[in-house]
C-alpha cells in the first residue's frame, strides 16, 4: 500500500498546527499593537522611537552580540497592594471606627495606634477589593489614603526594573534583543539605572574599573588611542592612572561606541501601562505646602 | 524423479495482526485531559487579551487595579525628570556629583518659600559659580524653557522641592506660575547667574 500521501498529511497537518500556535497565533495577538499611552499621563505617548543615535546603537549591540550576555526582559510574579493613610483628618474616633467597621481585618485595639505617626501603611498585601473598601472606610470620615500597588518579583527586587516588560515597550526595536542569558544583569532598564553616557563610555573600556568584579571583557576596539595634536580633544575619556594611555596619547570613542553608549541610555522600560498597574513615585506626603 | 521436499524448519507462520479496539479509559484519560486543559486555559489564558500579562489572568484583574482619579502630582514630576532631564547630571537620588553637579537634596535654592527663582534657573539655565549648602560650584545648568513645557516645569519642580524621599518640604509649583515668570524674563535671553537670582525678589 502507498503510504505516501498519509504521511505527506499528516506532517503537514502537524508542522502547520505548530505554525497556527507559535506563529500566527501571537502576532494576531500582539503584532499589531499601536503606539499607546500611559496610565498617568494620557498626553504622552508610549513607547518613542529611539533617538537616531540609539537606533544606530541597537545594531552596534546587535553586531557586538551583547545579547549573549544580556537579557532585556524582566519578570514578574505577584502584585502587592497596600493602603497607606496619608491624614487622618479632624475626626480620629470616627475614622478608627470606619477601619473596624469596614470588615477589612482591623481589630479595635489595633485601630488606634494606626492613626499616630502618618503617613503610614496601615493594610499590607491585601486583595484589591479589601483595599477599596478600607479607602472607602477611611474617606467618609474625612481621612485621606492611597492605594499603592507594587509589582513584585525577583527581577524587580534585584533593581532590574519596576515592573515587568511587556511587548508594547519593544514596538521600536529591529530586532528586538530579548536574549536569555544572563551572563551580566538585565538591560531592559539600564538607561534609568545609569543615566549618564560617560559612565556607559568608560564601562565599555573598562568594565572593572567601573564594577569591580564584572565578567565583561572590554570593548577596547570601539575606542581610538591616538596622538594627541595640538589640545585633547573633547570626548577623550577621563581615565584613571592605572589604564590611561602613555603621555601625550588620548582615547576617544569611535562612532560605533557613542552610538551603544546612547542605545543604552535609552533603554528604559519603567513607564507605568494599563497592562502593567503600579503606583511608582513616593507617597505624597502629609505635610505639604509651607 | 522428484526431488524429495526438504523438511520444513521455519516456525509456524505468526498469527495476523488485527485491529484491536481502543480501550475506552484511554478515551475516557484523553477526554478528560482535554477538558482540564481547556479549563486551566478559561482561568489562567486572558483570553488571547494583548492587555493581560502574567501574573494577571483576566483582563477584569488588570482593570480593577486602574487607579482612577487625578495622578499624584509626584508622580508627572517624576517622569519629567527622567525623561531624561534633571537626572543626567543631578542623578535619580537628587545628590547630583561632588564638584559639579550640586545636590537637590535639602537644597536652600530648591525650597525657597517661594519657587521664583528655582524656575528662572530652569528656565533659562545657571552660569557660573554658586553656592549650595556651603559647597562651591562652577559649571552651567543648560536652558529647559525651550525643552519643557509649562506643565512639565511645574510637575518636575513640585517633585523636586516635595519628594518627601530626600526630605524635601517646600509649596508645589503651578503651571501659572512658570507662565508669568517666563513672560516676565522675555528680555532675559541667556542663562542667569546665582547674583542675578540673588537680586530679583523673592516673590517675584
């Protein structure tokens, strides 16, 4: 018997299903996601395109494969929200009575001692709706509150970043450059970590000079060490005694290197999103104005 | 003559295969999993929502956590300075750098009682030396009136002179505020200098 069309069938049907779920499925799902806002400021758009600098810089990173090394997504497990009181208004009584009334795991003798020393989280880790029910408790006696919602996670309590990633944040990137090792830390958010190009420069030329202990071999060929003619010229590198060139020599950044430096500067995937709730400034404070 | 038939030593020819009946607890098994599944995909797969990331299932669990109302002021200004702004030179923690770049962290400049000079620096930049907390400096503050808006500027200077972080406790800033100063300094194209602030009064 000729099995050959069977068999033609039936890898086809099963290399097309994986095609419908790993493929087609996400990008119906995600790949055409616009240019959205964010949840404070419905006036500025999120993500922006990269500067042109940065753009330039994504495929000197791409070229010099710091994806090897360096992931840029960061993870997320859990949110926890807290209700901080901010004053507790002219009526203290009352509004310790609205806590415990309020059925949100407030006994009355912890009630009072919630009220001194504000602002403070008076609820921690507790469920959405325990926590607008309290903020309800506390409004009608005329105390003032906020819900804080803090995304959690081990990335995000190694400083990596302050909320997941989520595909919005890599709308501009060609390619995006995901990566799955973590050889180095997460770059996801390393322009809000380390705002400031030079330090990228000199990390670039000397990775352990700037974190003592890294991994990272030096990307000493993006940079130029030439004669210095007439006066040093102004991008040269300030470096430290032990690696600084011979007398009279300077080390300046290729092209290739300013644009990786600016890349990484603006890489920052810290803006709230309605996918990704949180409250991130610190809390108001109760003593405004003079 | 025929040749005698030699004896025959294969084995018995094996019994044919034939189709036996799946066993219905494997249908039953598959069923069921099946079923699991598609429940576990109901709870946990928001529905193919490009809104619901883990760890949220639902698209209703992502928008129970909007916080309605208007934003914390602190947080606009927070944005604004690192857009980046402020925090290329003063850094995220408001220290700014020994030497050159002065703190904002209990700064007598940030929280003066009234923020007419703070804004004019924005505004138009600072030059040359000035002093914060008993600390010499000498460098430039580049111009951000050009950059930033109104809303801006008041946003990022109510959250420099109130983040309660660096301990800061001076009035907020208006976005009509920053309008009038910036009509007022029209005649004052270039960066100020800290005598020049000096000068003007403190309500102005």
């Amino acid at each position: 018997m000729n099995y050959g069309p069977l068999i033609f069938l039936t890898s086809f049907l099963a290399l097309s299903a994986s095609w419908f779920g790993f493929v087609l499925t996400p990008q119906i799902q995600i790949g055409r996601q616009p240019q959205g806002t964010n949840s404070i400021n419905p006036a500025e758009l999120y993500p922006q395109a990269r500067p042109g600098l940065a753009a330039q810089g994504l495929q000197v990173y791409r070229a010099n494969g710091c994806a090897a090394c360096h992931s840029q997504q960061v993870g997320q497990t859990g949110t926890v929200i807290d209700v901080r009181l901010l004053e507790a208004g002219t009526n203290a009584a009352a509004v310790a009575a609205a806590l415990v009334n309020a059925n949100v795991g407030i006994s009355t003798a912890n009630a009072a001692g919630l009220l001194t020393g504000l602002p403070k989280t008076i609820l921690s880790d507790v469920s959405i709706d325990v926590a607008k029910l309290a903020l309800k408790a506390l409004e009608a006696p005329g105390a003032k509150g906020e819900i804080k919602i803090s995304p959690v996670g081990a990335d995000i309590a190694r400083g990596w970043g302050r909320r997941r990633t989520v595909a919005t944040d890599y709308l501009f990137d060609q390619p995006v450059q995901l990566g799955s090792q973590r050889v180095g830390p997460d770059l996801a958010n390393a322009g809000a970590r380390l705002p400031d190009l030079n330090w990228h420069l000199l990390h670039l030329y000397s990775p352990q000079k700037m974190v003592p202990g890294s991994l990272m071999p030096p990307y000493r060929f993006l940079f130029q060490v030439r004669k210095i003619e007439q006066q040093a010229a102004a991008d040269a590198l300030r470096l430290p005694k032990e690696i600084a060139p011979p007398e009279g020599y300077e080390v300046v950044p290729k092209p290739e290197a300013v644009a990786l430096a600016a890349y990484l500067v603006s890489l920052n995937a810290n803006t709230p999103l309605f996918e990704t709730p949180m409250t991130v400034a610190p809390a108001t404070t109760n003593s405004p104005a003079k | 003559m025929s040749q005698p038939t030699p004896p025959s030593t294969a084995p018995a020819a094996e019994s044919p295969a034939r189709g036996a009946a799946v066993p219905i607890w494997l249908i039953v098994v598959t069923v069921m999993l099946f079923y699991l599944g598609a429940l576990y995909f109901d709870e946990h797969g928001g529905w193919f929502s490009e809104k619901v990331y883990g760890p949220y299932t639902s698209f209703q669990q992502v928008a129970d956590l909007q916080i309605s109302g208007a934003p914390n002021p602190l947080e606009l200004g927070l944005r604004v300075y690192n857009k980046p702004t402020c925090v290329s030179c003063h850094q995220a923690s408001g220290q700014g750098a020994a030497g050159q770049f002065p703190s904002l962290v209990g700064s007598e400049w940030v929280q003066e009682a009234e923020p007419g000079r703070i804004i004019r620096a924005v505004l138009n930049g600072l030059q040359g030396p000035i002093t914060v907390k008993n600390q010499q400096f000498n460098n430039a503050m580049v111009p951000w009136g050009g950059v930033l808006s109104d809303d801006e500027i008041a946003s990022v200077l109510t959250y420099v002179r109130q983040n309660p972080e660096w301990g800061n406790h001076a009035s907020a800033v208006t976005a009509a505020r920053v309008k009038a100063v910036r009509e007022k300094i029209k005649s004052h194209p270039g960066a100020f200098t800290a005598d020049e602030l000096l000068k003007i009064p403190a309500a102005d």
